[in-house]
C-alpha cells in the first residue's frame, strides 16, 4: 500500500500536470458501474456514479496537495469550493495521457476506472488493479470526519509533542511499537514499510511495548522515521508491485531497504524473522532489534 512518500511523489509529478485546468467531462467503468448497482462502494465513496460525474463535470482543478496518505483536489465550481479525496488504495495509479493507449502498462490500461476528460484536451485518469482505493468528492474535511482524527504531518513542528503524547495514552502504551507508529492518529503516512525501516535502524524489536521504551529512545525513534521518509521522497517513493506515480514513473527507494522484505539482516547477516503485528507482516533481526 502506498505510503506518505509514494503519496507526496504523486502528487509532485500531478500538480504541474493538472493545476489550473478544468474537467469538462467524467466516465467510469464498466466496472464500477456494475459494482455499484450491486451495493459495492467501488471507488466511488458515498454518491451514486450518476451524482459523482454530474458534481465532477466543468470542477476547476485548484490545487492538489498530500495530507498523510491522501490526496486533496481542492476544486472549484461556481463560486463553490469542493475537495476531491483520493486514496491509492494498495494498487491506485494516475495517469494524464491523451488516450487511454497512453498507458504504458497493459494491466493499467485494463483496469482504468475514472475518466476525467479535460477541457483544454487529453484525460485525467485514474487506475487501479485491486479496486480498494477511493474517492470522496466533499465540501470540506468536516464532511468526512476520519479525516480530522489525522496526526499533524510529520515533518510539522507539533508532530513530535504529538506522537509523545498520544504514545502515552492508555489505549496505546502497552500496544507493540510499531502498531503504534503505523496508526495515521499517531504518526500521518508511516506505514509498514517505513515503520519497518526505522525500527531496524533504531535496533529496536517491533513487538516491544511502547511503555518499555523511553521517551528519549521514543524521539530519536520519530526522528528516525522522519528521516526514512524523507530519504523516500528523495528516492521517489519504493515502487513494490503495483505502484506507480504519476504515468507509470517508478520509485528508487526499494533499492535502499535494510529490512523491509529481507531474508538476512544486512547489518550482522543474522535470518530474519517476522511477525504478525497489526494484521501486517512485520520482519525484524532478531540479533540487532530487542
């Protein structure tokens, strides 16, 4: 699943592709239609696919920005701002193409499901293998209240005093560290790859109590985690499986693992070993993390 930096890379490739212009028409799968007849919110999130094309159709395109691990268009019709918000899902994937041939990779082009044809020519188009991505087209962030419930992005000035604090809540202190970072109200955008990676470099075990670390370990812990996806976005994001920024650009990040997906630590050579933490498969070295 895309994470804050792969998200932060979509967005860099997209704004200057799209900002500015303005929809002149939408289409959706097959697909998606059918999915929706039968009950299924695929993709389309809380509008029937007719009311999603008719309040999409003549939006001007403001501005696109990240905010954790989605993206905000922030619209404008009629004197009326909007927010589009997208999430990738596991396998979500923009593409701004003129035709649908544009697409590099045939298993995106199979799976395009929203078409937003541009007033100026050429598609806006949104593509996605596994269908869990989605979309709200709302008024504001109040009209979708999990969005406020979001950790102040981590490169912010509150985010540390943040994580600090919400570390020493009851519902978390006695939680295994690294559910605790991967939880959006805690720490915005660190996900199972980047929390993997911190944690090995902090040699601490993903398993352990967040109460059993201090709180000195806990900020060079958030530092740490700040840094790796910080070095991502450099990287342009890890491109594992099925993600893609903006038309198929692939990410470097996945060159510069040290834990994530690894069968020998990289650091003693010890067999790694994993755990299910959080419904996420987490890999530590069971030499270097206590």
């Amino acid at each position: 699943m895309p994470e804050l930096p792969e998200v932060e890379g979509v967005v860099r490739d997209l704004a200057p592709l799209v900002e500015g212009r303005t929809i002149k028409g939408l289409s959706v799968s097959d697909t998606v239609v059918t999915s929706k007849l039968a009950g299924k919110e695929t993709i389309i999130k809380g509008k029937t696919v007719e009311d999603f094309l008719q309040d999409m159709e003549l939006m001007h395109i403001q501005k696109i920005v990240r905010r954790s691990k989605y993206i905000y268009f922030h619209l404008k019709k009629q004197e009326q701002s909007y927010l589009l918000v997208s999430h990738l899902g596991m396998t979500g994937a923009w593409f701004v193409v003129d035709s649908l041939n544009g697409i590099a990779e045939e298993k995106f082009r199979k799976h395009a499901h929203i078409f937003l044809e541009m007033e100026d020519g050429g598609l806006l188009i949104y593509s996605d293998i596994r269908r869990f991505g989605e979309m709200r087209l709302l008024q504001s962030e109040e009209d979708f209240p999990p969005l406020l419930d979001m950790a102040p992005e981590p490169f912010s000035e509150e985010a540390l005093d943040h994580f600090l604090e919400m570390a020493e809540f009851t519902k978390y202190k006695s939680k295994a560290i690294k559910e605790v970072i991967m939880d959006g109200k805690v720490i915005s955008g660190c996900g199972n790859i980047y929390a993997t990676e911190a944690l090995f470099h902090m040699n601490i075990h993903p398993a352990r109590a967040a109460e059993r670390i201090s709180r000195k370990r806990k900020i060079l812990l958030f530092n740490e985690i700040v840094r790796v996806l910080q070095e991502s976005i450099d990287a342009g994001g890890s491109t594992i499986s099925d993600y893609r920024s903006v038309n198929g650009n692939a990410g470097t990040m996945q060159n510069r693992l040290h834990m994530y997906g690894k069968k020998v630590c990289s650091t003693c050579e010890t067999p790694t070993k994993s755990k299910q933490i959080a419904g996420r498969t987490s890999v530590y070295c069971p030499a270097c993390q206590k």
